[in-house]
C-alpha cells in the first residue's frame, strides 16, 4: 500500500466520499490521503540513497571516514561518478576521437548563427565546425542541422517563398497557434474569456487572473492560480512555438 494517496480530477462531494471510504478501509495502515482543490499545491517528501563511484585520480587514494572528496560530478543514465576535473579531457578523449578546445577568437573566417542557439563554422574545403551549449532545444537545432549537412551531397534543398504568401503562411499559422493556445487553457482552467488589450480572463472557484498573451505574465490575487497559469501558458507556448523562426 503506498504511503500517499492524491485523489485528483473528480467531483467534488463523490471525491469526499471515495476519501471517506479509503479511511476507513485502510484505517489500520499509516496511509496518508489527500484530496486537493484546484490550483491547491500538495508537498510530498521522498528519500533516497544516492551512491557516486569516484573514478580516475581520485579513485588511487582511499578517503577518510569523514573526508570530503571533491571533484566533477558526471550523471549517466541512475549512475553518477567523481572525477577530478583534470580527467574530464581524458575521458572525453575515450569517448571522440579528437577533442580540442579553442577559444572562438582565434576564428576569424565565416560562420553564421542557427536560431541563436549553435552557430556553423567553415573551416576547410568541405569541413565544417559546430559549435552550441548543450540544452534539449539546442540539441534538437544540432541535430536537424547535423541531418541537412550529411544529405547536402545527395539532394541539394530547393526554397522558393515569396515575400507575400510568405506573410500570409505566417499570419495563418499565428492565428492557428492562438486556437491551439486557447483551447488548452480552456481544457485546463475551464472558464477562459477573452479579455480588454487581448489579455486572457481566466476564473477558477472564484479566483480571477489577468494572462497577457505577448509576455506571459499573469496578474491575479491567488498566488497559486497565478503561478498554474504562467507555468500552463509557457509549457504550452513551447509546444506550439518550440523555438524562433527568425535565423541570424
């Protein structure tokens, strides 16, 4: 039997006897049960041991009982390793081939940004350098970039788009992404109006709040619904708009 049990997603007075009913059968067990209101935020504690295998310089001496051991923490997968940062060069020589680190001022040939996030440099005749700071979102851009690179020798892409169906696609796809963000909400908060200077009205069990769509701020009185919304809006705006359109 779990230690905590959230009933979520119901009807209120069903919920309250569902709750009731729970109590009473597992009367004897040290079972916690819990039944939310909306935007009301639960706290759960859990507790775990973590084990780190030191590895490299730091795995020739054997610690203290006590000692404090510092170092590079590396995390794969549930397992995590101590080194010493003088050994991160090292181990990431097993994992590539080569690795060398230079500093971007002393590149002074072409190279252009990819949605601001990794930026495409030419080095020699049909070798090309890239460089990003790892994120999801940037190494989703690495990866398209690394795809089009690799099949530029087989089919050389071909884009035509003129300046006015280029706008109009883009004002389409705005106005679907205004639907799709709407629609979201609603499914989410149920009672969502639109409201003056295209802000979003947004009610929940009384608790009103103010979403600014261009900004993402929210305004309201109840800190916990103004916390939902802003969380529920850039979760949403980042599925339907992952990353800029614009390319520098």
């Amino acid at each position: 039997m779990p230690p905590n049990i959230i009933l979520v997603h119901g009807e209120a007075n069903e919920m309250g006897k569902l709750k009731q009913k729970l109590i009473t059968r597992f009367a004897d067990r040290n079972t916690k049960i819990i039944s939310p209101k909306n935007c009301q935020s639960v706290e759960m504690y859990f507790y775990s041991d973590k084990m780190a295998k030191t590895i490299g310089r730091l795995a020739e001496n054997t610690p203290e009982v006590g000692e404090t051991v510092s170092g590079l923490l590396v995390k794969k997968a549930f397992t995590y390793q101590i080194m010493a940062p003088d050994d991160l060069h090292h181990k990431l020589k097993q994992i590539f081939k080569s690795v060398v680190s230079l500093p971007d001022e002393e590149y002074e040939g072409p190279a252009f940004r990819v949605h601001e996030r990794l930026t495409v440099k030419y080095e020699l005749e049909k070798h090309i350098s890239l460089h990003w700071r790892s994120d999801p979102i940037s190494d989703m851009v690495l990866d398209f970039v690394v795809a089009l690179v690799l099949n530029i020798s087989r089919e050389i892409p071909k884009v035509v788009v003129e300046s006015e169906e280029a706008t109009k696609t883009e004002e389409e796809n705005n106005k679907k992404a205004e639907k799709v963000i709407h629609a979201l909400l609603v499914s989410l908060f149920g009672d969502v109006k639109f409201g003056e200077n295209g802000k979003l009205v947004i009610s929940v069990d009384g608790n009103v709040g103010h979403l600014d769509k261009q900004s993402g701020n929210v305004e309201s009185e109840n800190e916990g619904l103004r916390e939902s919304v802003r969380v529920a809006f850039q979760r949403i705006q980042n599925a339907v708009k992952p990353i800029p359109l614009s390319v520098s």
